[in-house]
C-alpha cells in the first residue's frame, strides 16, 4: 500500500477509537496475533490509560503467543490484565462442534465483561467476514465493536499499519488460529492433545522453515498441512523422518496415529456435514 493511504487509514482508526473513548474506555481483546497486537498499539497511542488489553491464556493458546503480549505491553507501558476464560469449563466447547468458536469467544467476551464495563474491541478485519465465524455471534451478543471492520481495514492494511507504527516482526506473523482449530470437528478438545499438536509444529516447523505449519488431528490420523513452498523442499526420506518423530511424540503421550503430509489448505479440520470447509 502506498503510504498516504496507510496514513490515511491509521488516521481513520485513531480517530474512531478516539471517539469510542471520549465515551468510554475501551478494553481490547488481544490473542497475540497482528491484527490485535496492532489495535492495541493504536488505542494506546490514542487513549493511553483509557486502554486496557486482554489477554486469556489457554492450552489452546501456544505459549510463545502469551508471551509476545506480555513483552510488547512491557515494552510500550500498555494496561494489560492477562486471565483464564474458562472455556475449558464448557462441555460445548470441549465437544467441537462445528460452532465451537461461538463457545470460545462467549467465554472471552464474557469473561472480559465481568472484568471491566469498558467498550470491548476485537481485532477482527474485514477479511475475516467472508469467512465462517460463529465468534462474531458471539462478539454481537456482548457488544463487542470491531474498529478495523468500521474503517474498512483488511488484512494487508493491518499488516502496513503496523510497520508504520514500528511494530518489527509482529507486522509479518502468519495467521495463527487457536490450537483447537486443528482438531477435526466432531473429536473433543483435550489440553493434552493441544500439547502434542503444538509440539509437533514447533518441531517441523524448525527443522524445515515452513512459514505455515498445521498439524491436524483427524478421524484418520495426524496429518502435518506445509506451505506449498515448504513441502516442495522437503525429500521424500525427509517427510518420513518428520513423520516418524511426529508420531512418536503422540505415541509416547498414549496416542498412537498414523502421521502424513499434506499441502496446506485454510481450515480443512473444520467439517460441516462430513464436509471440509476452506
């Protein structure tokens, strides 16, 4: 994006944050990524103290996601109350059903809600509405108010605001969905079995550079989802190694599945009817 437009969209959502905030604090939702990372850093540039982040640890939050949140807030002074939504607590949301999300994100808002009586944000963009989101059900039900939505910021302007605002390698993190959405519709979620998934990406994801890693639970088996350009790199030999140490680690926590590559696709452990859904 050029950047008279970059600034004329960090302007835009100043100014609407400025007057979400001349009305209320605001208390912003933050999972780690860059699109929440970002509206953070903006409604505190704006709002100062009147800001608050949010951030709920999970075992279907990776750990180094946390601590992103925790770095930046210590870094830039940002308000920042980190807590457990408790959406493990919900049988809806551990039997994964194909509104999951829903669950999860009633847990956070409401959570967040008994917290503070701020103006919830979220860091949802307009990319995301032509995507199947039953969080944004969620969101409506608890007033949350989506700032890049209201300015018309997709995906690639969050990613331009944020290196104008200095952001470093927040700017350029790949999307990075909640653990849980790498369990196939219909298995329950387990914290043990979010480990292993996270173990197993951390691994591959190290020994071959993979921009995007997934690692799928399925019906069928685990099956490890690169990037196109990822998977081309790696041999034959290579991709049974990767398998076998993958297999291992689910074997050695008393999960024994068979293990295989895939090209990566958006959301192909989310079934609707027996059919994936991109």
């Amino acid at each position: 994006m050029k950047s008279d437009a970059i600034m004329g969209k960090l302007r835009e959502l100043e100014a609407l944050l400025a007057a979400i905030g001349a009305r209320s604090d605001v208390a912003v939702a933050v999972s780690g990524g860059v699109d929440s990372l970002t509206l953070a850093a903006v409604a505190h540039a704006t709002l100062g103290r009147g800001a608050t982040m949010y951030h709920a640890r999970s075992p279907a939050v990776p750990a180094e996601a946390s601590a992103r949140v925790e770095a930046m807030a210590a870094a830039r002074g940002w308000n920042l109350e980190m807590f457990d939504a408790g959406e493990f607590g919900r049988a809806e949301y551990r039997a994964n059903p194909v509104d999951r999300c829903f669950y999860c994100k009633t847990s956070l808002y409401g959570s967040m809600r008994a917290r503070t009586a701020a103006q919830l944000l979220s860091g949802t963009n307009v990319d995301d509405l032509g995507e199947y989101r039953p969080g944004l059900r969620a969101a409506d039900e608890h007033g949350v108010r989506h700032p890049y939505v209201e300015v018309g910021a997709a995906k690639e302007t969050v990613r331009a605001v944020a290196r104008k605002l200095g952001l470093g390698s927040v700017a350029e993190l790949p999307a990075a969905p909640c653990l849980a959405s790498r369990i196939e519709t219909g298995i329950g979620i387990d914290a043990a079995m979010l480990a292993l998934v996270h173990a197993s990406e951390r691994l591959v994801g190290a020994a071959v550079a993979a921009r995007t890693v997934r690692c799928r639970v399925r019906a069928a088996g685990v099956v490890l989802e690169l990037d196109a350009a990822a998977l081309d790199r790696i041999a034959p030999e290579r991709r049974a190694a990767l398998a076998g140490e993958v297999a291992e680690i689910f074997a050695d926590a008393g999960y024994a599945r068979a293990v295989s590559f895939a090209p990566y696709r958006n959301g192909s452990a989310f079934l609707v009817g027996g059919n994936e859904r991109s």
